[in-house]
C-alpha cells in the first residue's frame, strides 16, 4: 500500500477531498472468450476505504491491462517495436513494409492496437536475428525505398558485427551501459578486464571466454575493440546495443555483484586513470616486457595469469567489498604517480 502524502482528491462516499492510497488489486476481464487476470492499481479513499476516481487512473489501468495481456499471450509490446525501429534505423511506414505488413500496420501498433501472434512472431524474430531482418529487407525491397533499403541493411550488417564476441560479453557489457551514464571505449575495456580479473579471482573462473591482450594503452579485448571503433575517444552511444536492452537478468547474481562492486568503484574513474591503473599491475607489466614506451604489441593476457594476481590482491585487499576495492585502486594510483 502507498499512501501519496499530499494527495488528495474527491472521496464520493465521504462527499470532501481526502488523501488516496494506491493499491493493487486483481480484476478478471474476459477477452476473445478467454478469461485473464490482470493487477491493476486503484486509489482507495483514506478515511473511509473505498476505491476513488482519480485524473489519469483509467488511462495507467489500460497500460498496465495491455502490458500484461501481451505478456501472457506472447505478444510484442510497444517498446519492442520502438526498439526495432531504433536499432534498424527506419521509420514505421518503411519497417511496414520491410516485414510485409500494410504500410499502416505499425504506426497502428505503436498507438496501442494490439498486433496479430502471427505478425507479433515476425516483429519478435526480426529483433531477435540480424539475419531474419536481412531476409525480409531482400524479399521486399521493391516496396521500399533505395535509402531506405540501404540505410536498414548497413544496420542489419552492424548488429551482425556484435555477435563477433560472446553471448556473455554482450550480456556484461549491456550490463554495464545500463549502470554507467558515460563510457568511453578506453574506459569500457579497463571495466572488462577488471570484471574478469575480479570474478576469477571470487569464482576461480573467467566471467567470459574472450583472451585480453596487452596492447600499448594497457588490456584490451581486440573483439570488443572493433565493435567500437568507430567512437574513438567519445562516449559509446550504440542503438545496436537496445538489441540487448535490459538483458542484464540474464547474468547470475554472483556476476551482476562484481560489475557492481566494479562499476562503483572503477567506475568513478576515466579510462585515461584506469590506464595508470593497469600499466602498474604485474600482468601487464609482464606482458610488456621487451616493449618500449608507446611500441605497439598484442601479447596475451592469459585468463589464468589475470586470475593468479587478483587472488594474491583479494588476499590482500578484500576486493570482494567496494571498500577493499577502493584501498586497492588508491594504493595503484599512488604507485603511479
């Protein structure tokens, strides 16, 4: 139960304004002769307990009915579809006809009718395989535009590139977007290669399979590296990645509690002070040896040497805590100054 402190509006049975609780409550609607049970949220008076029209209400009951109505049969939501348009960089006519639909038949679902579970099946798959959507731009390209047609394709092309690394990776780094308002591509690969360090060292085994490598400007995941390029030394701002929008709850919660402890405290810092960091630990230092300053390399980072060295700093950090953690990375900065 919340009570919205403050509000108030007009109770009928008490005949005044007094303030509301929000409740949930369980409804049964029958839809296609089908029953379904729905929690909606009702205001109920606080003086005398019965339930209260309040602005807005009818509009949130309809939301959150539709919401679990698709989930129950399977369908598509309105953000799904959003997503698609976004990732494919195309507008609702053109995505229309993309999937082979009538051209209003998206910008029909997006004002809330809900779709067909033969066309939810053909949004779904089109959001779920780059390949899928590459197969519906061919088959009906006469129906679209050329810049159209093309500007979908390169897109299609671009998702692709992200199945070049682990579905795990992708998962971590999904993660990590969702918690970090700002990440560079610099700072991302430090995060990655603390996450890996950090896990293997609590779980006596890699949170992903993608070897590090010892590049000049400290680890990096040459894979990951190549997704985001193109963004040099700007803030990744990648639709590809609404693909993966709240994928996060697929990761176990021993891995979420280490992006955690990693994003909260390596996290505060640029990938400029991340790479000091680095540049001071053995593996790297070790990788690096023979190397001038600024010489390219791509020795490798191996998975088990990384483990080997955050065991020996847990041991002497706790850094299965934000405050062992944070010691350690002050120490390091120290070191490098």
């Amino acid at each position: 139960m919340i009570t919205e402190k403050g509000r108030r509006d007009f109770c009928i049975e008490c005949r005044k304004e007094t303030e509301y609780l929000l409740q949930k409550k369980n409804i049964v609607k029958t839809i296609r002769e089908k029953d379904y049970t729905f929690e909606i949220t009702v205001a109920v008076c606080a003086e005398c307990g019965e339930e209260m029209s309040i602005p807005g209400l009818i509009d949130k009951n309809v939301m959150e009915i539709d919401e679990q109505y698709r989930i129950v049969e399977g369908l598509v939501s309105i953000k799904d579809i959003e997503r698609l348009m976004k990732i494919y960089k195309i507008g609702k006519a053109p995505l229309s006809l993309a999937l082979g639909f009538g051209e209003v038949t998206i910008s029909r679902y997006l004002q809330g009718q809900v779709p067909s579970k033969e066309y939810s099946d053909v949004i779904k798959a089109a959001l779920a395989s780059p390949a899928y959507m590459k197969q519906k731009l061919i088959k009906n390209q006469d129906r679209l535009t050329d810049a159209a047609y093309k500007k979908a394709m390169a897109a299609a092309d671009g998702i692709e590139n992200l199945f070049t690394v682990s579905d795990k990776m992708l998962k971590v780094i999904a993660y990590v977007f969702e918690k970090l308002e700002e990440v560079t591509p610099l700072m991302l690969q430090k995060l990655l290669y603390f996450i890996q360090g950090i896990y293997s060292a609590l779980y006596k085994k890699p949170v992903f399979p993608e070897e590090c490598r010892a590049w000049t400007h400290g680890p990096v995941y040459p894979e990951v590296y190549n997704l985001f390029r193109d963004f040099k030394y700007n803030p990744i701002d990648d639709a590809r990645f609404a693909l993966l929008e709240g994928s996060g709850y697929l990761l176990t919660d021993d891995e979420k509690r280490v992006i955690d402890l990693v994003v909260n405290t390596f996290g505060m810092y640029g990938g400029k002070v991340l790479e000091k960091i680095t540049h001071n630990e053995d593996p790297w230092i070790e990788a690096r040896k023979g190397y001038g300053d600024g010489i390219p390399s791509s020795e490798p980072l191996p998975k088990d040497r990384i483990m080997k060295y955050y065991i020996a700093v847990n041991q002497k950090y706790g850094i299965d805590t934000e405050a062992g953690l944070r010691t350690y990375i002050r120490d390091m900065l120290d070191k490098a100054s």
